[in-house]
C-alpha cells in the first residue's frame, strides 16, 4: 500500500501529466540560450569570501578592568511571500521529467547545458543531490528533479539529458525532455495568492495544467537541502 505521501504527490501532480514530448534538438538548445541572452543582461556570478581580520590586543602595566554594555540585536523578520513580477506577456520554458510537464520563466534562467554522467558525488548531501557538474571553469549543483519532487522515479531510473541552471545561482534542475518556449499572458495563469506549503510554486498554467515555477522560493529550498516536502 502505497503511503500517505505518495497518495498526496499523485493526486497533486495527476492532472500534469503531459502528452507525448518532443525531442530534444542542440538547436533548440541554441535557440533557448540565444533568447536567454536578449533577456539578461550578463553579470558574473559572485562567490563568497570569508574575509578574516587580525586584531592586536595591547597590555598595560597596570590590570584594568572593563565593562561590557551588552548589545540588543534585532532579529531578521522573515521576508513575505511574494509571487513572481513578470510582464502581462512573458516567455517561458516548458520541460518534462517523469511525465511531469513545468515551465519557468525564461528571466528566471541562467542557462541550459547537456547533461551526462560524469557527476562528481559529496558525501553528506541530501539523497536528490545527484553531483557537481563541471562546465568550463564553473562547477553546478545538479539536482535530481523526480527525486526532489519524490515521483518514486530518480537520476538512476531516467533519461536525464539537460540541466537548467536557475538565475545566477549554482543550483541546476536535471530534466528529460525540453519542449520549447512559448509566450504568455498573465491571464493564462492561475496565480496563487499565498505561500501555502509549497513556495516554490507560483501558479499554474491554465492550458497545459502544469506547474510554473518560482525559482527564486525554489534556490532557498535547495540550499537549505529541502524537498517538495519541506523534508
């Protein structure tokens, strides 16, 4: 008997099952990141440096002694749920994993790269952290999508055949098939009002019953190594 999870995911992702896929081309691929390009402007991306300062200490002859005014600091109120701003027309990318069709927003993506199997494994990941993909000099987190979405399927078991980098972060979602991009109106979404149990979603696309992604909620999951369930 299949668990409680496992009823609620199939319930929840039934009505997004897409029909048959196309294949997918490198030209498309040239296509998408030529698109990606008009969009964007380029930025680096920016690493994190520990920067580390030395300070003296200095002795006096005589002891002395010093009193310390403790310091109130104010806690960082969580930042509102806020969905996705985008243009009454804005273009998307439709892709498929485990029958599972989603789009994106193509202002949300930092580029689109083949995938293979050359993954370099880290011990102490979640279990939907498939590796580290190098790509010239730069080096991506790859994210065992079906897995991360808990479909029962997994890197193992799947044709994975691109990765979809997410904005300027290092997070990349593994993907079978990319179905193209496809301009649409905000009407064409059913937008969701509030946060609810799952931030990374920001509506759905009313034609193709498919998840729209918001890739911003969906990089703080993934750095702080949750799942589709907030595990």
């Amino acid at each position: 008997m299949k668990n409680h999870n496992d009823q609620a995911m199939q319930s929840y992702f039934g009505a997004m099952l897409s029909e048959q896929a196309e294949h997918v081309t490198d030209t498309l691929v040239d296509d998408l990141h030529n698109q990606l390009e008009s969009l964007q402007t380029a930025a680096p991306i920016l690493s994190e440096k520990l920067i580390f300062s030395d300070t003296e200490e200095t002795t006096c002859a005589a002891p002395t002694v010093q009193l310390s005014v403790p310091v109130a600091v104010e806690k960082e109120e969580p930042q509102e749920w806020k969905n996705l701003d985008v243009e009454n027309e804005f273009q998307v990318l439709f892709f498929e994993l485990a029958g599972l069709t989603f789009a994106v927003p193509l202002t949300d993506l930092g580029g689109i790269h083949h995938l293979d199997k050359s993954l370099n494994s880290l011990l102490g990941k979640p279990d939907w952290f498939s590796g580290v993909m190098a790509n010239g000099e730069s080096l991506y987190n790859i994210v065992d999508t079906a897995k991360w979405i808990n479909t029962g399927k997994s890197y193992d078991t799947l044709n994975y055949t691109h990765y979809i980098l997410l904005g300027s972060t290092e997070w990349g979602l593994a993907c079978e098939k990319l179905l193209g991009t496809e301009t649409l109106t905000t009407s064409q979404i059913k937008w969701r009002k509030v946060q609810g149990k799952r931030p990374w979603l920001a509506g759905m696309v009313k034609q193709k019953m498919c998840a729209l992604l918001h890739a911003d909620e969906l990089v703080k999951l993934l750095n702080s190594g949750i799942n589709i369930q907030g595990n």
